[in-house]
C-alpha cells in the first residue's frame, strides 16, 4: 500500500498502476483464470457464455445482472466432489460441503444436491431455501455463533445431519430444544485452533481473538466435549470442526490445524472412551479475481489434505481404530468463479491529478450495492469490455458505482480500452460468491437479478427487485 504523511496524492507512483497489473499487449484478451468455462468472445468481440452474447443477454434481462453459467457451476462442484473422495477412501472418506452464505437460492440448492455435495447453511434463512429446494437433512450442517432457539428448533426438526456449536450457552439451548422436541441432536464442537491464516482480518477465523468457536489452547473446547458428553441422552457428539479462513492460497495453514484438531480428537475419545465418526478442516479455498492470484486446482488440493491428515493420525493416534470421516468446505472455490456481473456504462470522466497523472473513471449501473467487497475488504477485481471489439489502445480507468459514496467502487485498476463509451457493456469477472449475498438497497436502489446460462438458454434464478418491491417494505 502507497503511503505518505501528508496524505495518498502526495504517496510516489500515485496515479500509476499497481506493481501486480502489467500493461496488457492485447486489451480485449481474456484471461482463462478469471472467467466461467463457457466464456468466449464472438467473431464481434462480443463476450458469450453458455453460447448466449452478452449483448442479447442484457436486451432481455437488462443490466446491472449476475450471469452464472450453470456447466461451470457443476464442473467445480464435481471436480471438488471426485478428486476429494479418492484421495481419502483410504483414511475413512470424504465430505464436500458447498457454502451456502456464498451464494444460495432454491435452484443453486438442487444443483449441489445433484452434484452429490453436502451443504452448509448459517441461518434459518438458508435453511429455509434448503427446505424448499427439498435438499436431504442429513447432508445439511448448520454453523452460526448465535443460533436462536427458533433457527435449532427448524434445524432439528428437519433432521440435519449436524449442528455446529459455537459457545457452552448454545450447548445447553441445543440440548433443551432436543429434549423439547424428543430428538437427539448430532452435534460438532468448532474449534479455535490458533492458526493465523494469510488472508485479510476480516476473513481469517482461526486465530484466538474472534467471536467464532471454542479456543484450543485455553481448554475450552475440551470443556465444551464435556459438557455435551453430560447430556448424551440428547446429544450426539460427533466431531470437531475447525476453519482458519478464507481466500486461502496454500496448505501450510491446514497442516498446523489438522495436527492440532487430531491431537484434541485423540485426546477427547481416549478420555472419555468415545468415538467421533467426524471432523471437518474447513476450507475457504482461494479463487483468481485478478491476474495477481494463483489459487490451487482441486486435486492437489485434495492429494495435499489427504496426506496430511492420513500422516497426523498415524503420528498422533495409531491407537485408534476408526479414523473418522473428513468434511471440507470449498467456500467461495466453486460459484465465485462461475458468475460474472454485466454492467452498462453510463459516465467516463477523465480527472487531472497533477504532476503529469490523470485518471478515467468509469461510472456504471451498479456498484457497492451489488459487490460491497471492494469497499469492505480492499478486494481487487477484473472487469473487460463485453459487447465489442476494440483496436484502441489501453487506458487505465477506475471503473466505479453509481452510489453517494467516494468508496464506491467497483474496479480500482484495470486496462480497458481508450475508445470506451457510453453505452458500452462492461464484466467483472468472479463474482458469485459474497456479492448477490452481501447486496443490499442503498440509496433505495433495487438488487439485481441472477440469471444462469446453459446451452444457450437463459433462465432467472432470482428476479431483479423493482422499486414497487423496496415501496413494499415501507408501511408507514
């Protein structure tokens, strides 16, 4: 990060491009680590998915819209589900859960049932679009550090297949809604494993000082087995849970969890002569939004964990004769590169830094309502132009929202070609996870639509809101 005392105009290179972003030779190519399987320009330039362009796309669906190509969905959902379960048949098997506050709406739901993958859910909001997606219960988790009673009770009369919890409170809320309702409730610990993932503040989960989970090293996940071993006539312990973060690039982080989760697993079934038939590592796996990102491919990643936790429980706990099955959760790793976001450009506004800088702002259709990311996390991002060719030159240019905010933006440094105008479509790359579900009504502005393209057909999975919907809410 550029810094100077006297404040960011004064900072050297001001007004130039980041270190990671190179001066492209060709600014209407397309990077394949960025985009959908599907993506392609036409013999026009004009950006395809699932053999629609984008043109035609948003005569019908307008724009600011989320477009999520259905094949690549289930390619990533797939590839996750196959190269985690060879590698693990060996040490008990393996679970693939899809994130459901990623992105989750009734058709993505029956998507990763279909696919096979289990799924994790953090509210009785989610829970309800499982319900209605009729997704089975038992490949349901459901997470949360403050579960109400109303959400446990939905949850477990449902039937999910786990409940993680989260403090020694929601131990004894559980416990009472499963007495209540005359059930056993299948419980996981989440524990803190005091590991610093490489990856922002905000996302990192498995250092000490946060709100999530039970904390390892002062004891108190070992407390909490106990006091949920204290009421086994309606709890089911089974495992533990850990995850350290998201946006994760290497397996360094997950060799120090797991070493740390199968110590604390060996020691809880030693101690108290049980066996935990589960464990989950997490996941968070990392995701290409810039050319400066290198993420991993699944079967490494699948290989990499299979080998650590096969080496830490024979190291830690050779005594134990049922390894327990293993749960993973790509998070962002499969839809976050299956959508891209279509915007219309509206504004271009060249401004006269001084000292011999300038730089293009692009204003377009959307904005911090529909990708908050940038402006929450400092997150970068790609975007090209979509709905033609161009032979001009690169520009550098901001491309930025609509929204009464100066940290409104969308893009902060990208090429985009100096011929740009109004009119002209533009796509940002990479953004079906964290941006439909983070959206919001800012400035009364209604949420855009979610359409996903397969095979040359379109299909609205969630419709654009419309100021009638915001006027709705308004009842006074």
């Amino acid at each position: 990060m550029r810094a100077h005392e006297a404040g960011a105009l004064h900072a050297e290179g001001y007004g130039g491009p980041p270190i990671w972003l190179p001066h492209p030779v060709d600014v209407m190519e397309l990077l394949p680590e960025l985009w959908s399987a599907t993506v392609a320009r036409d013999p026009a330039g004009r950006l395809t998915v699932g053999g629609v362009d984008v043109v035609s796309l948003a005569a019908e669906v307008g724009t600011a819209a989320y477009v999520l190509d259905e094949e690549d969905f289930r390619m990533r959902c797939r590839a996750y589900r196959e190269e985690f379960t060879g590698p693990f048949e060996r040490i008990g098997g393996a679970d693939v859960f899809y994130a459901g506050k990623a992105f989750l709406c009734t058709a993505v739901a029956r998507w990763v049932a279909q696919e096979g993958l289990n799924l994790d859910v953090c509210t009785g909001g989610e829970l309800a679009v499982a319900q209605r997606a009729q997704f089975p219960a038992e490949r349901i988790g459901l997470h949360g550090n403050n579960k109400s009673v109303a959400e446990i009770e939905q949850a477990l009369t449902y039937g999910v297949g786990r409940v993680v919890v989260d403090s020694l409170d929601e131990v004894e809320r559980v416990a009472a809604a499963a007495a209540r309702l005359g059930v056993v409730a299948p419980v996981m610990i989440r524990v803190t494993v005091g590991v610093e993932a490489h990856t922002h503040e905000f996302i990192a989960t498995g250092h000490e000082d946060q709100k999530f989970g039970f904390s390892l090293q002062s004891g108190a996940a070992a407390a909490a087995a106990e006091a949920i071993l204290r009421h086994r006539d309606v709890l089911d312990l089974r495992g533990l849970h850990s995850h350290i973060g998201s946006q994760i690039f290497d397996t360094s982080g997950f060799e120090l969890s797991a070493r740390r989760l199968v110590l604390l697993h060996a020691q809880i079934c030693r101690r108290h002569g049980i066996r935990m038939p589960e464990i989950d590592l997490g996941g968070g796996f990392g995701i290409a939004y810039t050319s400066q990102h290198t993420p991993l491919d699944p079967a490494h990643l699948g290989n990499q964990l299979a080998q650590i936790v096969e080496r830490e429980f024979a190291t830690i706990a050779p005594d134990l004769t049922h390894w327990p099955r293993v749960s993973i959760e790509p998070g962002r790793a499969i839809v976050g590169p299956s959508t891209f976001t279509l915007y219309e450009v509206g504004t271009i506004k060249d401004v006269d830094l001084g000292d011999g800088h300038s730089r293009t702002y692009v204003s377009v259709d959307g904005g911090m309502s529909d990708n908050i990311r940038p402006a929450l996390y400092e997150a970068d991002y790609s975007c090209t132009l979509a709905s033609r060719s161009s032979a001009a030159p690169p520009r550098l240019s901001r491309v930025v929202g609509r929204h009464c905010e100066s940290g409104d933006v969308v893009v902060m440094d990208e090429y985009l070609p100096a011929d740009l105008r109004l009119g002209d479509l533009i796509a940002v790359p990479a953004t079906g996870a964290y941006c439909r579900s983070l959206s919001s009504q800012y400035n009364h502005t209604p949420r855009p639509p979610v359409v996903s393209v397969r095979d040359g057909v379109v299909t609205t999975l969630l419709r654009r809101e419309t100021i009638e919907d915001l006027l709705a809410l308004d009842v006074g």
